[in-house]
C-alpha cells in the first residue's frame, strides 16, 4: 500500500507536467486583421490587441547568408499565410516611455543594423506570441510550445546543388514540416 501511495502524487505530476502555450483573452473589437491595426488612431496599449493574417495574406522575410563566397540577389521574399493565425505582443506593465515609443516606431533596418547584444536588450522585454484559435498562444521563440499548439510532428530542411548543360549551376532549399 505504501508504494501505491507514493506513485500516486508522482503520476499526478507527470500528468499536470507544465506546458508553456498560455490561454489569454481578448475583447471582440480588440481582435482585429493586422492592417486595421495598422490604421488605427487612437493611442493603443499594445499588449490589449490580438492581430491577426487572412489566408492569402502574405508578409515578408529577410533573408540573409553571411558568406565570403555567396550571397542572395533577392533578400527578400514573401511568405502566404495559409489559414488564420494571430499575433499579440507581451510588454512589460512599467515599460518607460521612451521604450514604448522606440518599440512603436521601430523599423526592420532598424533591427537590422542592431548588433545582437542590443536586439537582446532591447527585446528583452517584449515578447511576440501566436495562436491559432487568438486564445491559446505560444511564444515565438518557444519552439516546443509551437509545435504543440499547432500540433507540428517534426520536420526537415534540405540545401542542395547540381548542374547540367541545359540549366547550369542551381540549387534549392527545400522547408517541410509534418503534423500530427
């Protein structure tokens, strides 16, 4: 009976094991697409709305290869959004003024030229979180919380090169992720 007692509270923990997708609400006219936020007028507190991309919507991503022998032509592609998905920042009750305001006029060179012990000072602070379903949300840079919440199985990343006569010299990169 003892060995019973004391596997109880063991699977007890095992079963409530902490997951790190967090449930927050939003008001209904604090949900809005991305481009409604992007208009609106008066002064917003940044962490009461959620954002969210239409399918079809697309945004861009730098790309960027620090390299001696190869760059890209194009440093910048868009990437569609293939069904709803939401965004919210998490920024801090006592942020300064001045912090807020840097955070709000903040551009992508910007960022960019940013070494990165500043970038991780500056965002420290701030957290960029997505959902699915704009209640269930996961940190951006938790990878484990994102897989979860989308119910992302694995994936791979392959890069490769070939040539021929007709083509020449290509190469591909190839991003596939399966689900559960």
């Amino acid at each position: 009976m003892k060995k019973l007692i004391i596997l109880i509270p063991f699977l007890l923990a095992i079963g409530c094991a902490q997951t790190n997708v967090v449930v927050r609400e939003f008001q209904p006219d604090h949900i809005i697409h991305f481009k409604a936020f992007q208009k609106l007028d008066e002064p917003v507190v940044l962490d009461t709305y959620a954002v969210y991309l239409e399918k079809g919507d697309t945004f861009p991503l730098e790309l960027s290869l620090n390299s001696d022998i190869i760059a890209f032509s194009e440093k910048k592609v868009n990437l569609v959004v293939k069904d709803r998905v939401y965004f919210r920042l998490k920024v801090p009750a006592n942020i300064t003024k001045e912090k807020l305001s840097a955070l709000k006029n903040l551009g992508r060179e910007t960022v960019s030229n940013m070494s990165d012990s500043d970038r991780q000072e500056f965002f420290k602070d701030f957290m960029v979180y997505v959902s699915k379903d704009g209640l269930h949300w996961a940190a951006c840079s938790d990878m484990a919380a994102i897989k979860e919440l989308f119910g992302i199985k694995g994936g791979s990343i392959s890069l490769g090169m070939g040539m021929n006569e007709k083509e020449g010299i290509w190469s591909f990169l190839n991003i596939e992720m399966s689900k559960l």
